[in-house]
C-alpha cells in the first residue's frame, strides 16, 4: 500500500501546481496531466483490486464453514506456514526407529477397516481382519462391551487401534473418531458391522473393481441367504461383476427403468458400506451428532457420491458377503439400556415385560422420523440449495412427456 501512497500524494501535487501561480503556463500542459491523473487513478484502482482479491483467497483457505461454526487458522496464526499440519491418521507409531522407513511403504495406498466390535463375535473379526491386514489395511476396533482384554491372543491385536466407550453404535464411534482430517490418508474406508461373513470376498479384488469403475460409494453383494435383506439391490446377481440398479415391481416401491433415486439406484445399506476419502468427507457431515442409530441416512448417502449417484454408487457383485444378522449390541449381555435421555436397569424394562431390543428398535425409529424432519427443514431454510436430482426428474418427465407428443 505504500506504493499507492505514493501515487496519490503525487496526483494531489500535480493538481495543486495547476491552481497555483503557473496556472497560464500550466493551461497547455492540461490534456497531458488529465492522462497522467487518469492512469494514476486506474493503478490505483488495480492494486487495490488484486490486493482485495488476495485477501479473498487467504480467507477461503483459512476458513472452513461448517454446521455449527467456523473453523479458523486465526488461533495459530502465529505459527509459520510450512509447520502447520492440518491432517492426521491411525497408524501406530513406534517409540523408536532403529532403521530408516521404507519410502515405497510409506508412498503405497493405504485403506482403513472400522468396525464395532464385541467379544462375543470375536472368531468372526479375527476372520475378517485376517483377509484385510495383507491387503495395506489399517484396522480400527471400537469395543462396545468394553472388553479389550479377550483380544490381546490375537497375533495381529497389537497391530490394531482399538478405542472403548460402553455400548456406543458404529455411527457413534465413527462420528467422534473418523473425523475426515483424521482418516484423510486413506484412500477408501470400509465402515462394516461385524457378523459378515467374508468366505467368498477378498479386498484386493474389489478394491480393483472400485476404482475401474469410479464408485464413491460401494457395498459388496449380499448373499441371497443371508439374514435380514431390506432392499432387493443388495442381493448379489451371480452372473454380473456389479450393478447400479435392480428392476422388482413387488413391494410398495417399485423398481421400474427410469428408476433414478433409491432404493433403486445410487443405494448401499448400513452393514457394510465403502467410501472413497471425498465421499466420506461429505458422510461424515451428514451422520447426526445425537443420532447415533443412522436410520434413514442410506436413502441420502448419494448426494455424496461426488456426482451422478446412479454412477457413482454400486454393488459388487463378484465379491460378495453373508449377514449373519447377529444383534449383539443392546443384548442381553447390556447390564443397562440407554432410551430417551435416561438410563432404565434392564431387569425393570423385562419386569415390564419390555426386552431392551425393543427399546432399541423403538429408539431407531424416533431418531429415522427426527432425521427426515431435519432433512426436510434444512432443505427449505437453504435457499440457495438445488437438489442436483430433482433436475434430473425434471429432464426424464420432460422428455417422455415430448416423446407422447
């Protein structure tokens, strides 16, 4: 700004000659000092431009608008630049390194299994954990039961991040835990329940499949025998490597060609879903701090699809895996059973002749009608939102409405 200083105590000056005594040998020289003052006037205007414009972008990286407030740099402006860390991760880090790290490891992709786990279904994780350790996964068990001791005779429990907190759902753990500057080296995250049976699914192959495809958002198949199938698209179809979409007019939704939101298209359910690292970024921001079940966030996971949903989202169908449907969390190993702000001793709920499955179910549903009533609201107190779908149904109505013509 000094430079412009400069420029105006000089155009100030140049007018001031002009009233002064040489005003009459000044007369003639007047077109050319209008120029002068001209130019002056439009570096000025520039500098003060660019210099706004510069501004702007330092704000836009410094501050990051979120749901309940503004994150800033402000509080560490201090700090050079260069030192500032903005991300972090999940790996384990030794006390001390006796050799220097490997530099092709440490460039490799890196993935990240999330799963809550009980010790009751601990056969079943040490058989998924095995399919995904020599496929550069990073592990992370949140243990619900608070049991931490019955795992440590697994070779690879060491190798693990475990974190505790009493009967706490995966969307709890992965709300407070997954924060996507934590998790932002990995480039896909499998968030999966742990009653999956993974026979006939390797992570190798349908990391391949993802990633050729372009899915934001994956799930594998569903074996047709598998407990507790809501939505036909998950089922796997044995002839196809995945799938976008399924065609079934049973049931009160149907399911038809021109079907372009789910659960017909651009769907995965809650069990098992993956999501690439931008994907989660948006996920992560639509789980709901209190509501800690994520019923009715799968019909809404595809406008973080990075895109066309019914592109960008799939089932895989080649490797595929079985629900066990095995309700251990809330059973009847939970001495006390969390329902509506209070705590409820588990013997007075049975005395009532209640069961705490119940409880939770009826819980799931309050928190699936809160979660559309907060849906609904964002949508109409957001006036500059436009629904990147509803266009698209604009367009396919319009087009089949010209094609009767």
């Amino acid at each position: 700004m000094k430079g412009s200083t400069f420029w105006k105590w000089l155009a100030k000056k140049q007018c001031f000659l002009l009233e002064g005594g040489l005003f009459g040998a000044k007369m003639k020289q007047l077109p050319l000092v209008g120029i002068i003052c001209t130019l002056m006037l439009f570096m000025i205007y520039r500098t003060s431009y660019y210099q706004y414009q510069a501004t702007k972008m330092e704000s836009d990286v410094l501050f990051h608008p979120l749901k309940d407030g503004i994150v800033s740099t402000s509080s560490f402006s201090s700090l050079p630049r260069g030192i500032v860390e903005a991300s972090s991760d999940l790996e384990l880090k030794p006390l001390w390194i006796a050799s220097a790290p490997n530099s092709e490891e440490s460039n490799s992709s890196r993935y990240l299994l999330a799963m809550p786990v009980g010790v009751k279904q601990k056969k079943n994780v040490d058989t998924i954990v095995k399919k995904f350790l020599p496929e550069n996964f990073t592990v992370i068990l949140f243990h619900y039961d608070k049991n931490l001791d019955g795992w440590w005779d697994l070779e690879w429990s060491r190798e693990a991040v475990h974190v505790i907190a009493h009967n706490q759902t995966k969307w709890w753990f992965a709300k407070r835990f997954l924060h996507p500057d934590v998790v932002s080296m990995y480039e896909y995250i499998f968030l999966w329940d742990e009653d999956l049976g993974v026979e006939n699914f390797h992570p190798g192959r349908y990391l391949d499949i993802i990633k050729s495809e372009g899915f934001e958002i994956s799930q594998p198949a569903l074996d047709p025998n598998s407990t507790d199938i809501h939505h036909r698209i998950t089922v796997r179809k044995k002839t196809q490597l995945f799938h976008r979409q399924v065609y079934d007019t049973r049931g009160t939704t149907k399911c038809v060609e021109d079907s372009e939101g789910p659960p017909c298209t651009g769907f995965v359910e809650g069990m098992a879903p993956v999501f690439s690292r931008s994907a989660w970024r948006c996920a992560w921001l639509l789980i709901q701090n209190d509501l800690v079940h994520g019923w009715g966030m799968d019909m809404k996971l595809g406008y973080c699809a990075q895109g066309d949903r019914t592109r960008n989202v799939g089932i895989v169908d080649s490797e595929y895996i079985i629900h066990q449907g095995i309700q251990t969390l809330g059973g009847s190993s939970v001495k006390k059973a969390e329902y509506n702000r209070g705590r409820i001793q588990e013997d007075s709920l049975r005395r009532r002749g209640n069961d705490v499955r119940v409880e939770i179910r009826r819980q799931s549903m309050y928190e699936l009608k809160t979660f559309k009533k907060r849906w609904d609201r964002a949508v109409e107190d957001d006036k500059r939102w436009v629904d990147p779908f509803s266009s698209r149904k604009l367009k396919r109505k319009r087009r089949r409405s010209y094609s009767k013509v």
